[in-house]
C-alpha cells in the first residue's frame, strides 16, 4: 500500500512539472496549427471590413495550379517560320491565346513558368502563382545542397576534433563560436563581405589573383544570390551539427579501435566498419534536423536578399510571412504553413523509412 502510494505521489508530481510545458506546446504549437488549417480554407484577411467566407480548397488550387501548352511557331502566307531580328522562332502571345482559345479554360490566368522547344514548337509549364512555385525549387534545392555538404563538413571536423590533444577545446570553441551568433548578425556580416562594391570576398579573391578577378555583386545576381546564401549557411550551422557528431564519436568504444589496429585494418577500414555503423543514429538525427533546418529558410532570406533578384531567392516560409502579413493574406500564408508541413513530414517520413534498422 505504502509503494502504491509513494508511486501515485511520484506520478503526481511528474505531471506536475510537465503540464507547463505542455500547455506552453499546446498554447504556441499546436493550436496555431490547427488555426492555420482552419484559416487556410477560408479567405481571412489580417485586416479586411469583409465577413471571413469559407473557399475550400481555393488557396491550394491558386498556389499548386500548373498547366502545360504546347504552341506552334508562326508561319507566313507560304507556311515558312517567322523570325524576329534576333533570329528566333515567333510564336503567339501565350496570354492573348489561352484567353481567347476555348479549349484552354483550365489554364486561363496561369502565367509562364518555364518552357522549352526549337523553332517549330514550344512547350510552356505555366503556374496561377509562379513566385511560389519558384520558392519551393529554390527551397528544395538549398535542401539537396545544404543538407549532404553540412553534414559532410561536420563530420570531418569532428573527426579532427576527437582527439586527445592540447588545446583541441579551443579548436572546438572556434568552430562552435558561429552557431552561438545571432543569424541575423551573421546575415548582416555576410551581405558586407558579399558586397559587389568593396566587399571582403571580392577584394580576397582580386589579391590571390594579382587583380585578374573582377568583382561581381554576389547577392544581386540571380545565378550566384543563392549559392551565395547557401555558403554562409554552411559555414554557420556547421559548428552545430559538428557538436552532434562528436558526441555519436564518443560513444563508440576504444575497444573496437584497438581490436581493429591488432587485425591490420587501414584508417579508412576502422571508419567504414567502426566509426560509421557506429553514428548510424547519430546519421539520422544530423540528416533530419538539417532537412528540417533548411526547409525553415527564412532569416538569411529576409536580411540578405528579401526574396530577389528576380525571385532567384524566394523561399516557402518567406513566402508564407511575406503573404501573411506583407500582403496581409492569412489564409494564403496559413496555406503555404500547411504545404511546408505535409512537406517536411513526407520528407522525414521517407528519410526514417531509408535509414531504419534492418534485419
């Protein structure tokens, strides 16, 4: 009885410490979201003297909308292609033919995402909201890139740093120091040393080249803006995910290290058979938080770039916050909430189904 006791006492007094932090989950977390599903089926505005209409799946339709056309090149009275002064096919006016063909009704008011063809056709993938679209390629690419080279990087200093050396606590301060940084002054340092006037980078890369380098504008080029940003959030999470590693590495025994230099085995064959089967875990922790990371693309967005040049760096939660309260659209931005969501969790669904344990 006295047992029964002392354990229902225990039971109390851990929910006890755990209902704060529940509620706080519940108050923060978990009710916006279902709030972002609810508003994401109606037309609410942040401030709008209009009553809120339930649209259905009006918001998803204008966001995800894609269509495709194929059009014929121009010809003359004799049936040859017309070409312009620079010497390429004409082909009609691609707004002008869905809106007066009655065939096309699906895809009226979609605009050019991107094409392809030669002088006798040309196929058109067309979008209702072609920023969007662009800001889930450019969000899914930063994720291909970021996610492998990130934990690629981290690896490797931890595997430097796992060793009994003096002063190798320095080393680990050092490349720990920019994770601690706030992003946004991590972002303002870097938009200094990517400047196209006199930025850092530019006049590094003229001294090693004696002056044979011209210095580019790095964040106002559409093909190097997200590169560029990709770069710096490499080199700033990097730290972090080296932290994760090191404590996997730690783990591992000195037994089977010891037991593979007696069998012979080279350094690259106590990685493959001890050090790698023993971050097996550890791999799958660094591979999630990293997609999920970069999937959350919005700080170094906002201060470096706000999205352009020319849509090159739009991202889905850039999206999502410019709509919600640039444009004042909630129930768009709670729309684009609700897609990153299904997302990263089929993403991180997939990732744990590749990874898991197999008999």
């Amino acid at each position: 009885m006295a047992k029964g006791t002392k354990l229902t006492q225990s039971n109390r007094a851990g929910w006890a410490f755990a209902i704060p932090g529940f509620g706080l989950m519940v108050m923060f977390i978990i009710l916006p979201f279902v709030f972002a599903i609810a508003l994401s089926f109606t037309n609410q505005r942040l401030i709008s003297p209009n009553p809120t209409q339930f649209v259905g799946l009006a918001n998803y339709q204008q966001l995800l909308g894609v269509g495709m056309i194929t059009l014929e090149s121009e010809r003359d009275d004799i049936g040859a292609i017309v070409f312009d002064d620079d010497g390429e096919a004409q082909f009609p006016r691609l707004r002008g033919y869905t809106r007066n063909n009655p065939d096309y009704p699906r895809i009226d008011g979609m605009r050019e995402w991107f094409s392809w063809g030669n002088d006798e056709s040309r196929t058109y993938v067309l979008a209702r909201d072609v920023v969007f679209m662009k800001a889930i390629v450019n969000t899914v690419l930063f994720v291909i890139v970021v996610a492998p080279v990130q934990a690629g990087l981290a690896l490797c200093l931890a595997l430097l740093i796992n060793q009994r050396l003096r002063g190798i606590n320095v080393y680990r301060a050092i490349y720990f120091m920019p994770v601690v940084v706030s992003i946004v002054v991590v972002s303002l340092l870097w938009r200094f040393i990517y400047d196209g006037n006199d930025g850092l980078l530019n006049n590094l890369l003229s001294g090693l080249t004696f002056g044979a380098f011209e210095g580019r504008d790095w964040l106002g080029n559409p093909a190097t803006a997200l590169p560029s940003i990709m770069a710096m959030s490499i080199w700033q999470a990097v730290g972090f995910h080296m932290v994760i590693w090191l404590s996997g590495l730690q783990t591992i025994s000195p037994t089977l290290y010891e037991a593979a230099d007696i069998e012979g085995a080279s350094k690259w064959q106590s990685f493959r058979y001890v050090t790698w089967p023993g971050l097996r875990n550890t791999a799958v922790l660094i591979l999630i938080v990293i997609t999920m990371q970069a999937f959350a693309l919005f700080a170094q967005i906002d201060v470096m770039t706000n999205g352009g040049p020319l849509d090159s760096t739009q991202t889905i939660v850039f999206q999502a916050v410019e709509r919600g309260y640039g444009k004042q659209d909630i129930s768009g931005g709670s729309a684009i909430s609700v897609i990153l969501f299904v997302i990263v969790l089929t993403i991180s669904l997939i990732q744990r189904y590749l990874t898991r344990e197999k008999n």
